[in-house]
C-alpha cells in the first residue's frame, strides 16, 4: 500500500500536458516579441544611417555651391546674354527678356515609370551656373533600378577642351566644372534631348583650367533629383547678388519618388524585388540656401 502511495506522489511532481502547451505558447510569443522588437530596432539604425548619410552630403553640397556663388563676381546674369548672343538675335532677346535665367539654372523635365506608376514631367537633366563654378547633373531615376526614364532623354554628358585637347565626360551625377562665362549654361541651351553638353568648340574660346570634379560618384548610393535656382536677387544700390538655391537629394533604391504625393518613398507597385528592406535603405531630402555673390565686380 506505501509503495502505491510513493508511486503516485511521483507521478504528482511532473508537467501536465495541458502545462507543458502553455508553457511552449508563452514561450513562442516571447521569442516572436523580442525577434520583432529586434527587427525593428535593426531597421531604425539602418533608417538611421541613411538619414545620417544624406544630411552629411547634403550639407557639403550646400557649403561647395555657397562657396562657389561666393566667390563668383558681383555681374548680373543678364549681362552674359550680350557675350554669347547676337545684339538682336532671338536668344539674345529671350535671355534679356528672362534677366537671363537661361544662364543661371536649367533643367529638362520628361516622363518616369517606377513601378507600375507612370509620373509625367519629372525633372531628368539640368545645369547651375554660378560665374565661377558650374554644375551639371543627371537625375537619381537613371541610376535607379526600379526606375525608367523616357528613353528619349538621354543622361546629360560633358564635352571640354583642357590643356590635352578635347576630353569627354559619361558618367555624371553631380559634376563641377570651373567656368567663369557660364559657358556649360549655354551649351546646354543648345543642346536636343540627347544632352551632349559640348564646349570643346571655338564658339566658345576657352580651354577649363581645372579638372572637373564628380562630386557624387559613381560608387555612391546618392544622387540628385532635382536643382534649381530661381534668377538672382540684384541690390543695384548695394551692388549685391543674392542666389537663392535648392536641391533635392536622395537614395537610389527603396521607391524613392519625388513627385509622388506624401511619402517620397514608397515601395512601388509590381516590383519584384519590392521589401520593406528596401524602404529602410530609402531617404529624400530638399536643402534650401541664400548666397551672394562677393567676389568682386566691375
């Protein structure tokens, strides 16, 4: 009869199996929280990074085009539509008649499909002409694999003449270009949807002194999608220039669409590779600055 007893007792000591379910459920949904909360955390560092990367770019773009407005002579841009077009010609009179904004900032706009999602007159190519630097840049959607860009607007390339002879530049995201006569404004008045930026010519006399710079390169996740500045402000008693200047930069994947309405990255519509991965990698930021021109003038 003890010996019954002391069975059963033992048997008392172990899980029943309705314990043991339990004890397996609350288990799972412990390891599911902290995997979740894990995950989130891992995507608000890398959406972090990525944050951090675009701010830091973006801000050294903003110092090098202040720098370059800066150091630009105290001129009016109008006043250039008299050394590149004939007095009376139809482009001198459409330069003077828009104080000549075609010499200080271009852009051309075409069609993009990202996705499923067709978005119509989407800046593609443009130019920035300060009178001591220029800059000539392609947009991000060339660059991005999710994106397409109407086939006939073509990345903008860079034709030149330096101390070697001609040169020619291809691959352009944001390149700098030492041009006082906003020559690079000019030529790319001039040129088709093809954008072959070409200034080696006679027409405009001149040999760059120094190299182009790309300074978004080809290695990067970055690049521009849109810049502009507006004709500058002239103080004629103050004899000062003030350029007001923005640009938007982003990542190149993740579904970033700056004419999209609300967010700017979007996992788009019937892309395969489409992931929330793919949003965490994505960031858009507009940088908005005032400069004026300081460096002298006549």
């Amino acid at each position: 009869m003890m010996i019954v007893k002391k069975r059963m007792n033992e048997r008392k000591k172990g899980f029943t199996l309705i314990e043991l379910s339990l004890s397996i459920t609350f288990i799972t949904v412990l390891s599911l929280a902290v995997a979740l909360i894990i995950t989130n955390s891992i995507s608000a560092y890398h959406r972090g990074l990525v944050l951090n990367q675009i701010n830091t770019i973006g801000m050294e773009l903003v110092d090098d085009m202040r720098a370059a407005v800066q150091n630009a002579m105290v001129v009016s841009p109008e006043k250039s539509c008299g050394t590149w077009f004939a007095e009376g010609s139809d482009d001198a009179d459409d330069c003077k008649n828009n104080s000549g904004q075609s010499l200080v900032a271009a852009r051309k706009m075409t069609d993009v499909t990202i996705g499923e999602k067709n978005e119509n007159e989407v800046p593609a190519v443009g130019v920035f002409c300060t009178g001591s630097y220029s800059y000539i840049w392609n947009s991000g959607y060339y660059y991005n694999e999710d994106a397409k860009v109407n086939e006939n607007m073509k990345k903008a390339t860079f034709k030149y003449k330096n101390v070697n002879g001609d040169a020619l530049l291809e691959k352009i995201r944001l390149l700098k270009v030492k041009d006082e006569d906003r020559a690079v404004c000019v030529a790319f008045g001039k040129t088709s949807d093809r954008n072959e930026i070409d200034i080696s010519g006679n027409e405009y006399n001149m040999v760059v002194t120094e190299d182009p710079i790309e300074l978004l390169s080809e290695n990067s996740n970055l690049a521009l999608y849109d810049l502009f500045a507006p004709t500058p402000a002239i103080n004629a008693v103050g004899n000062n220039i003030f350029y007001s200047v923005s640009f938007v930069l982003g990542t190149l994947q993740g579904g970033a669409n700056v004419a999209a309405q609300g967010s700017y990255c979007a996992t788009p519509e019937g892309i395969d590779n489409a992931s929330i991965e793919n949003f965490d990698y994505c960031s858009i930021n507009k940088f908005n600055f005032a400069a004026q021109a300081i460096g002298g003038g006549e």
